[in-house]
C-alpha cells in the first residue's frame, strides 16, 4: 500500500474502504452443529437446584452446616461435657483423691443470681 519512501501508494485509500465495505456486507451465521454443542455445553454447565424453592432443609442439616461438619460438633460435645462435669463436680473430690494437700475454698461468684428468684424483694 505504501511505497519505499512512505508515502501512500494513489487510491490505496479508495480500496481499502472497499474492501472493508465487502468484509461487513459478508455475514455468517454459525453452522447448525455448532450450536447444538453449544448448548449442550451451556445446559451441562447450569448449577442444578439443590432444593425447591420455597423449601427450608430441616434444622439439625442446618445447624451441622453452620458448626462445619462432625469433627467441630463432635468437639464441641466433649467440650460441653467436661464443662458440665466441671460445673456439677464438688470441688472437696480434689482434696479427696490426695492431689492436694491444702484445703479447697468455694467461692461464691454468682452471690446476686439469687436476687430474682427471691420473694419480697425490692
């Protein structure tokens, strides 16, 4: 289109534009196989519905969802058990079994849980 000192070669410009014309006045439609396996390809890639909607999953998958499965609920479960056990336990079963030689104190820590529970007070 150009010559050897740059400068542009006469009526270059005048095909150019007619070539351009012709390469937008030329449309192709894809073929019927091609866009069969298209679709194929989107509707094998489509999430799947897990459940209907307007369902809600029972409470205990929802919970067991939320915690992050059976190894956390199971720690979980030992947890809460020795703190019940923690809890419940007489502190004087430590002085008892000789793993201490001093006498054991109990504390009262919640001495105001009682103050809804009693009558007549104000």
């Amino acid at each position: 289109m150009t010559d050897q000192n740059d400068k542009a070669a006469p009526g270059s410009e005048a095909e150019l534009d007619a070539l351009f014309a012709e390469a937008r006045a030329q449309t192709t439609a894809p073929s019927e196989k091609l866009m069969a396996r298209i679709l194929e390809d989107a509707h094998r890639l489509q999430p799947s519905a897990q459940t209907l909607p307007g369902t809600v999953p029972p409470i205990w998958s929802r919970i067991h969802g939320a915690l992050g499965g059976w190894p956390i609920i199971g720690g979980l479960t030992a947890t809460v058990m020795v703190g019940i056990y923690i809890g419940f336990s007489d502190p004087t079963l430590v002085q008892l079994q000789g793993l201490v030689d001093e006498d054991v104190e109990i504390s009262d820590f919640f001495a105001s849980d009682t103050l809804f529970f009693e009558e007549g007070t104000s």
